[in-house]
C-alpha cells in the first residue's frame, strides 16, 4: 500500500534538479551582472590601459518564476513537474542618441576638444592649445589655426607635423620639451607646403635647427628642403708636429637638413708656397649630421721638413737711423727651396712715407731665416709733417687664385700681402714659391680704398734637396668597443733615422683598451713613416672600471606590467660621468630613455618598456668611475574594469576599478561544483522515490495474492 507522502522525495528531487539549474545560470551572469542597493550594475569588457568607456546594451534579466503543477490524480499523483518561463525575459538598448562617433566637445574652462583629439581656445579652432600624447606621432594643423600657444606641443609624441597652411601662422610660442630630437633617427619632419623662407612656421623651425634640433623642414611649393653650408679649415702641420698655422675655408660643402656630409677626401694638399702636406687621418673630425652652417677642421702634415722664413721691413729716418722694425710677412717653405718676395717699392707709416733703399738677397732653406728689407723716410716728408705736402696712398690687398699646373684644376684662394702706393702706380704679380703668375700679371692702384687686386698663378714644380734623414711617428689610436667610433689619438714618440735603416715597434698595455692591429708596425726607412696602433675599448667608455662604487636608491627591483608606461630609476652617481644605459648588457638607443640630474635619474620610455619580454631583466647604470645595476621585472599587461550601474529610472552612470592583476588565462568557478552537486542530489532522490514505489506496488501485489 503507498502512503500519502509517497511523492515527496520526487518532489524533493525536483526541488534540488531546479536549484542547481538557477544557481548555475547565477554563477554564469554573476560575472558580469550583479545587484546593489536596488541598482544593475553591468561590467563592461576588460580594457588594456584605457579609461576611455564604449557603450554596451544593457539587458536586465527578469527573475525564473518557477511554477509547481499538481499531480495527476488519475495517473500519477505523486509527480511534480517544474517548469521555466523565457516570457518573462526582456532586453533593453542604450538609446541611439548617445551612441555619436564624434569626440568633439566643449570643455568646463570654455576650450573646445576637437575631434583630431587637439584642444583649442574656443570651437573657431584659430588658437591651438595643447595636442596630447594620445594624437600619436602625426599631427596636422588645421587651416584654421593662425596661433600655436607657448607648450602647445610639449608631451606629445609628435615626429611627422603637418600645416594645411602655415602661411596663415602669426605665431609660435616656445617649447621646453619638444620636439625632443636627440639622433638623426629620431628626426622631426615638418611640411608647410606654401610657405616661404620668411615665413614664421620656417622661420621658427630654422632656429630650432640652428640650436641643434634633428629637423627636416619641407616647404614651398617645389617642395624645397633646408640645407646648410659646411666648411672646411686645414691645420698645417711641420714635418715634426708643430703647428704652423690654419688655412680656413679652404672648401665647402652644402648638406641637406639631416644628412651627414661627406667631408674631405682628398689626402694631399699643396699650400701657395709649394710645400705638399699629406692628411693625418687618424685625427679627422667625427662628422654629424646637418643642423646648422659649421665649420671641421682636418690636419695635414708637411711631407718633408719646413722652416719659417720671416720678412722684415726696416724703417729708417732720412738720416739713415733706424726707426724701427715692421714684420712684413712669415713664409712655411720646404727644406732646400729658394724664398721669392717682392717688397712693394714705397711703405707708408702714419704719415711718413718710406722709400725701398735695399732688397736681401735669399739663399736656399736649410732652417728658419729672417730677410730684411731697409726702407728709408723720404727728404721732403719728416716725421713732424712740417711744411711739405704729402702724395696721398692707397692699401691694395694682394690675393691669388691658385691652380694645378694645368692651370684648370683650381686649388683654392689665399692672401698674399698688401701694398699701399699712391694712385696710378702699377702692382706686378708677386712673386708665390711653387707657383707662376699667368694671365693678367699687373695691376693700377686707383685713388679708393680698400682695394683688392687678384692674380692667377699655376703650380710649377717645387724645388727639393735629398736628405738622409727620415722621421718616423707612432700614433696609439683608440677606439670604442665596437670599433665604430674614434675616441683619442696619442702621438707616443717621434724618432729620427738614416735612409736605409729599419725600424720596428711594438704595442704597448693602456688600461680599459685591449690592443686591435697595427700598420707599418715594422720595415726600412726610405720616407718619412707613420705606425699607428689600434686599440678597443673594454668597456663602454674605454675609462670606466669593474668598480660598482654607485647604488640605485629609488626604484630598484621594480614589478610592472608591459603597459605600464614609463619606468624611472634613480642611482647616486653624478650625471656628468654616466657613459651608458645597458639593459641585459645592451646599450640603450638615445630614443629609448631620458636622463635628468639630482644624482641620475633615468627613465625608460613607455614604448621601450612594453618592448620588452616578460621576466627579469639586468638595468646597469656605467659611470666613467663605476657602475650599478638593479633588477627590472616585466609582468603580463595591467587590466581596467569599466562598470556602469543602471538606476530604476532607467538613468546610467558609470566609474573605474583598475584591477592591476596581471592578466591570465580564466580559471574553474568552484561553485559550478556544487551546482553539480546538488544537481545529482536531486536526481538521486528521484530514482530513489522510484524506487521506493516500485517496492510499495511490489509489495501491493504480494498482499493482493
């Protein structure tokens, strides 16, 4: 016989079944929608590093009403049957409205955000205000514009700037942080097609350049680029080293903004006076690239021994007593040549005019020798002035344009002397050792100052005398660790030997430098010879020491994600003596950091850092005197959790909670465990009540018979 409960546990089971069902479908929505002081509040997707929110449809789920059916009395009385309605669920949108694609906006201080992302004074666009990092690297100024504010541009990443039309800029203001062009590859390139070399948008990006800004400035309609003229001084040298002297502008050269020049290339130079000089290479500039007019200066080195040749004019009273003495002209000419001079006929000074009485006579260049000339004051015109008229004279600047023997290939220009004579008087050509005047040769002083009288010459063959003696020089060169980059040139010694002999040296031992190579280390002197060593340095510097004498005292050990943007590290050694930046002992690029004083304080960039694997990495600060180094751990990317809460009269408003968790992969919810627990439980009591009837009708039948 069954008894009247004999449908509780199937309904018990059924009860349980549908608990388990709801408490799934509430760990699955919980994640992203939960309850809160009769509020919805809907989380929107994860977000990388941006607080900026995107509008999502909201959809309130209504609650399951769960509904119980009686048991059929014919057939089953003991059953319950639970079932689910999806009526009762029901989407709502955010409204059309608010879901516009333009950013533009005006903001509580009366500036208006346009949609470049750029803020500006008012929504006329006429003043440019500030242009954020977000913009990116390119940036275009609206046609609109005609002011760009102090700063406009400071913290942006700003490299490609664009002017719809500069001509119509008034002005600039000034900048302290951009464009932050540290290297060539990190130039800034600038277009204001339209605009002239007078224009201010040129004007003001010109004096960034000529203050050492990587700039390159497109502008006028054939698209011309900024150029500048690069020049080149010689600094001669004696056979032994001395200086004799700089020739300046002895070429030039013009460079395109940006762009290295190419620099010298010739290995010989042959002065005005014949004397052939050959180029010490090692000491060559380090070229840079173009940023504004400069001047480099390369050394040649007489090929054979010079001496001083100095030209006197001795000024005497008409009475033959000496006045004094006047230098006149120094000559740096080859050993074994002959000086040539031509000493104008009259010296005027002050108001006394001298007339040439005696000429030297020269004799061929053993060593330094000074030649006078005697000039004595004229009868008529004493020094007083007294009661005779004086002729009045002119200074006439003698140069020369000087030519391979050839007489086309042009060498270059110098001044010669200066005459100064009356007018009317007739200038031959002076006579240039190692040169031949040609073409026009003479000259007519005409009553004007200030002038300038040039004639042509053509090398000729210098004279020389044979010597058996021969200098040999030994340079020790050094060099950076990549072998790149020339950091000194020593001259160790310099020494004399007789044609014939041999000679030969050996590298020496310099701390920080391991030796390299060397040329004409050895062999038989018939000239005068060079050896020069090669060095590297061992470090960075070639001076810094394994001394870690210096401490990282803010920053050190540092967890951050990717994206975490800048990183800054401060050690205690003096900014004035950091050599490098190494990260896993690789030299840092100049674009990837930036150093400030107040010890060091570095910072590494924010696209540097996202650029580097995750784990841990070595930073290590090289000073000229010591180093440091610290730990600098990269995690996964930091996460942004954008909620918004939908109030009951039907009004959203949203707020940030940044979960600066690393991201990783979603992990088993522990209460889909007990969903699935009670799920079974259910079920087992169902067939438990199962069969627990069919015992109950079993037993039915037993009593039946």
């Amino acid at each position: 016989m069954v008894k009247k409960n004999k449908g509780l546990l199937k309904k018990i089971g059924c009860i349980l079944i549908s608990a388990s069902i709801l408490l799934t479908g509430w760990t699955f929505f919980g994640s992203s929608i939960s309850i809160a002081d009769g509020d919805t509040t809907i989380v929107d997707e994860v977000l990388n590093e941006d607080p900026d929110t995107t509008e999502e449809d909201v959809e309130e789920v209504a609650e399951t009403e769960e509904t119980e059916e009686s048991e059929d009395a014919a057939d089953a009385s003991d059953e319950t049957t639970t079932t689910f309605s999806t009526d009762s669920l029901e989407l709502y949108s955010l409204p059309a409205a608010s879901l516009g694609t333009s950013l533009a906006s005006t903001n509580d201080d009366g500036t208006y955000t346009a949609d470049d992302g750029a803020t500006y004074a008012d929504s006329s666009m006429t003043e440019l205000v500030k242009v954020p990092k977000s913009v990116g690297t390119s940036f275009t100024v609206p046609s609109s514009v005609t002011v760009i504010d102090a700063g406009a541009f400071d913290g942006s990443d700003v490299k490609n700037l664009t002017f719809e039309d500069g001509t119509k800029i008034t002005s600039i203001g000034t900048h302290n942080s951009w464009p932050n062009t540290g290297s060539v590859d990190d130039m800034t390139y600038v277009s204001c097609l339209g605009c002239s070399s007078t224009s201010v948008v040129v004007t003001y990006f010109q004096d960034l350049q000529d203050a050492g800004k990587f700039i390159e400035i497109n502008f006028d309609n054939s698209g011309t680029t900024t150029t500048f003229t690069i020049t080149y001084d010689y600094i001669l040298l004696a056979k032994d080293g001395t200086v004799l002297r700089t020739e300046t502008g002895v070429s030039n050269e013009t460079v395109v903004a940006g762009k290295i020049p190419n620099g010298v290339t010739a290995t010989t130079y042959t002065d005005a006076n014949g004397v052939e000089y050959a180029r010490v290479t090692d000491l060559d500039p380090d070229l840079e690239v173009a940023t504004k007019n400069r001047p480099y200066e390369y050394t040649f080195q007489a090929t054979i021994d010079t001496y001083e040749i100095t030209i006197i004019y001795q000024l005497n009273d008409a009475d033959g007593n000496k006045v004094k003495d006047v230098t006149a002209k120094t000559l740096d000419l080859a050993s074994g040549s002959t000086p040539t001079y031509t000493a104008e006929s009259t010296y005027t000074d002050g108001t006394t005019t001298y007339n040439l009485t005696s000429s030297p006579t020269f004799e061929e260049v053993t060593g330094p020798a000074t030649y006078t000339y005697v000039y004595t004051a004229s009868s008529s015109g004493g020094e007083s002035g007294g009661g005779g008229s004086t002729t009045p004279t002119y200074t006439v600047t003698i140069k020369g344009n000087f030519y391979e023997n050839d007489g086309t290939t042009y060498i270059g220009e110098r001044t010669i002397t200066s005459y100064t004579q009356e007018a009317g008087k007739v200038i031959t050509a002076p006579t240039v050792d190692g040169y031949t005047a040609f073409g026009t040769t003479t000259y007519t002083v005409t009553a004007s100052n200030s002038q300038t009288a040039t004639f042509t010459y053509k090398k000729t063959t210098a004279s020389s005398s044979s010597t058996k003696k021969f200098k040999v020089t030994v340079y020790d060169v050094f060099y950076d660790q990549t072998m790149t980059k020339k950091i000194e040139t020593k001259t160790r010694q310099t020494d004399t030997y007789s044609q014939g002999d041999t000679f030969s040296y050996d590298p020496k031992t310099y701390s920080g430098y391991e030796y390299v190579s060397a040329e004409n280390q050895s062999g038989t002197v018939n000239a005068d010879r060079t050896v020069t060593f090669k060095y590297k340095a061992t470090t960075a510097s070639g001076k810094t020491t394994s001394n870690s004498k210096y401490s990282v005292t803010a920053g050190a050990n540092q967890k951050v994600p990717s994206n975490v943007g800048t990183v800054t590290i401060t050690c205690d050694g003096p900014l004035d003596k950091i050599v490098a930046i190494k990260v896993d002992g690789v030299t840092l690029a100049q674009n990837q950091f930036t150093v400030e004083s107040g010890s060091t304080i570095l910072t590494l960039t924010a696209s540097y850092v996202s650029s580097l694997s995750a784990g841990d990495h070595v930073v290590r600060f090289e000073y000229t005197d010591g180093w440091a180094e610290t730990l600098l751990t990269i995690t996964g990317k930091t996460t942004t959790t954008v909620t918004y809460k939908v109030s009951s009269d039907g009004s959203i408003s949203s707020g940030h909670t940044k979960d600066t968790t690393p991201t990783t992969a979603d992990g088993f919810d522990s209460r889909y465990l007990l969903c699935l627990a009670i799920f079974l439980l259910g079920a087992g009591t169902i067939l438990f009540s199962k069969q627990k009837k069919l015992e109950a009708i079993l037993a039915g039948e037993r009593d039946d018979e």
